[in-house]
C-alpha cells in the first residue's frame, strides 16, 4: 500500500468515525475511500464491514445505562439478527459482483435519505402502541447490514421506534447491541470467505475508533444537524457518481 492511500484511508477512518459519534453514517466517507484506493466494489465492502465493527462493539459500552430491563427482548431478537445479518452476508458472497455494482448506489441514496429524515425518525419515538413486527423489523435490517450495512444504525433506530413504545436512548442502546451482532456476524463471514483486503482494514479501523473519540468530544460544542447535511449531500453525491459508474 502506497503512503498516499494510507493517508487517504486514515482520513476517511478518523472521519468516518466523527461522523459516527456525530450523525451516523460513517461508512458513506470509508467505502468510497476503498474504492479510491483500487478495491473492486465487493471488497471495499466487506473491508469496509470488517473495518468499523469494532465501532459497534464500543457503542455497546458507551450505552450500557440504558440496556437494563432490555435483556428478555433483546436475547429474543439477537438470533433474528444472527440469521438476517448472515444471510446478507451470503447474499453478498453468491450474487455476481455486477449486481451489487447496480444496486450499492440505490443502497447509497437510500442510507443519505434516512439520515436526511433522522430527526423526524426520532420523532416517533414513544408514538408506538407496541411490537408489532419486531422480528421482521430486525431481521431484514440485519440481511441490510450483511449485505452492505452505510447508515445502519440509523435505520435500525427508525424500525425499533415503530415497533418498540420506549425512549430513544433505550431504542438506541438496543441498536447497539444489535449493530454489534450484525458486526461480528459480518466480520466472521468475510474473514472466512470474504475478499477483505486487511492492510487496508488495518489503517481505517483504528482511525475511525480514534475518529469516534473524537467525535464524541465534539458531539458537545458542534451542531450534529451541520454535519448531518454535509454527509447527506455527500451520501448523494457518491451515490449518483457510483451509479453513473454502474451504468457506463
């Protein structure tokens, strides 16, 4: 690996994980920063997957104030995210590479959007009679995560609220430990059989750990809105360059 795309990737990481810690999204920066550096689209995903999983692990300690009285629901939910998150793994692995080059763009746009409307997702929180379709809810959010996973969180967040009558910490929390599993999940999946590129995965996964960090220190003093805009006209920006890529 060259020193300019270890820089490039150690850029994208600390940013990634600010992003993270700020609005979610993180890996709409490191994905396109793997394809820059040369990685065909699979392996820049599965990279990708395995590089910000230990920031899902971490998440899970940063929330534990709010997982007590959670266990019965989430211990019910977490095989759910086992299958799912597995089967998008597969999903990934057995479909031609054409495929996923077709329809990461649409993924892409489609993660930009949901951070576009985070703040109206949050707003349902506490609207919600009850579970509804929790299981289903999970489980195609997990089969997401496996098979690309940019802006998961946010997306997990939107279904618990809809289907889960609690607070958002708690619904967030839950995402934590749920993202987590989808992580290992994906992590254990692409080392077996996976094209990760480990140098790369290296470089960006201490960064956006750093870059996490960070973010959480600055989560206090800077307006998560502004960079919530940034990355969402970044996320469509990417989005339709990758899907002008697709289609030439």
């Amino acid at each position: 690996m060259e020193i300019a795309e270890a820089a490039l990737l150690t850029a994208a990481g600390l940013g990634a994980g600010g992003v993270n810690a700020l609005a979610g999204g993180g890996s709409l920066v490191t994905y396109p920063a793997l394809l820059a550096v040369g990685l065909p689209p699979v392996a820049a995903n599965v990279t990708n997957s395995v590089a910000v999983s230990p920031g899902y692990v971490a998440s899970v300690a940063g929330s534990r104030a709010d997982l007590p009285g959670q266990r019965r629901r989430l211990l019910g939910l977490l095989p759910t995210a086992v299958v799912g998150s597995a089967a998008g793994c597969a999903l990934l692995l057995v479909t031609p590479e054409r495929a996923f080059e077709l329809v990461v763009p649409f993924l892409v746009l489609a993660a930009s959007a949901s951070l576009a409307v985070k703040e109206r997702i949050q707003r349902l929180t506490g609207r919600a009679t009850g579970p509804a379709v929790p299981h289903l809810t999970v489980g195609l959010g997990a089969v997401y995560g496996g098979y690309f996973g940019a802006a998961l969180g946010v997306m997990l967040v939107a279904a618990l609220s809809v289907v889960f009558a609690d607070t958002l910490p708690r619904i967030s929390a839950a995402k934590n430990v749920i993202s987590s599993v989808v992580g290992l999940v994906t992590v254990a999946a692409f080392a077996a059989f996976g094209p990760v590129n480990w140098a790369a995965a290296a470089v960006v996964a201490p960064a956006a750990l750093t870059g996490g960090y960070v973010g959480a220190r600055l989560a206090r003093r800077l307006p998560p809105a502004l960079w919530r805009a940034g990355i969402v006209v970044f996320g469509v920006a990417i989005g339709l360059l990758l899907l002008v890529r697709a289609l030439t």
